[in-house]
C-alpha cells in the first residue's frame, strides 16, 4: 500500500507535488514512468505552474523537455509565466518566454498580462518585449539570460 496518496485531496499529483518542491530527480522518474507533465488538480494547476510559483527554473526546463503545455491555463486562466512574473522569479520568466517562448500575450481570466503583475520593471519591460516578438535587446545568447549576475543587473535597471 502507498503511503502517499494519489491523487492528494487537493487534487495534486506525485508530480505536482515534486514540481512544487522543485524535486527534479524525483521528477525524471515519474516522467520516465509514463507520468503526465500536464495533469491538472482541483484548481486547474499543473506540475509547470507549480514550479514556476516557486521558480524552480531547472524543474520547469525539465517539464518542458518532457512534454508540459507551457501555454496551458488554470482555473483562473493563469499561465506559468504569469506565476513567474507575479512571485518575481526573473530567471524562471526569461526561461519561458525567451528560450520556451511561453505566449506572454496570454491574459488571465480578469485581463491582466504576465507584464501587468511583474514584480519588478526590467521583467516586465522583457515581457512586454516578449509579447512583441522582441528579443533583440538581449541578443540572441539566451544562456546569458538566465545566468544570475544577468537577471540580477537587469532587476537593477532604471
């Protein structure tokens, strides 16, 4: 017998619950294992958005290898990147919208864009680069992007 239930009364998924932690190995296993990087719980979330809210960027790369709809939406027609952009997990916002090119036009149920509930300026202004295809500002080393001495001069701008 399973000492841990599945589905949890929420709804959550061993997945999600790994993505919630950021637990990638725990992750690769159950994504070898036939495991659905899209299944959703009670409130529409799934293992992506866990992971962008706590902004585990490896555990969101990892998810996106493995087949997770970076454009999906919950309940409240959030995306991941939204999380991202509203818990101020800059280097987790470039991820999905530069290198997985997660829509940052989405808006959720109430009308507000990932830009709309960014934490800091320079996230929101590479959002709204984002959601006009723009990207030649940062150029095209993506890699640079994520690097944490980038994210941390760029949060710094203006």
């Amino acid at each position: 017998p399973s000492t841990f239930p599945y589905p949890s009364q929420t709804g959550n998924t061993p997945m999600q619950t790994a993505a919630c932690f950021g637990n990638v190995a725990c992750l690769q296993t159950l994504a070898s294992h036939a495991g659905d990087t899209n299944t959703e719980n009670s409130h529409g979330l799934r293992p992506l958005h866990r992971a962008a809210i706590g902004g585990h960027l490896e555990t969101v790369a990892m998810l996106a290898a493995h087949g997770a709809d970076v454009d999906a939406v919950d309940r409240t027609g959030r995306t991941a990147l939204f999380y991202a952009a509203q818990q101020g997990h800059a280097q987790t916002v470039l991820h999905l919208a530069f290198r997985l090119r997660a829509s940052a036009e989405k808006a959720a149920n109430d009308g507000r864009l990932p830009a709309d509930v960014a934490t800091d300026e320079a996230c929101a202004e590479a959002l709204r680069m984002a959601a006009k295809g723009q990207t030649a500002l940062y150029g095209p080393d993506l890699d640079a992007m994520s690097d944490p001495l980038w994210v941390q001069a760029v949060s710094h701008v203006g």
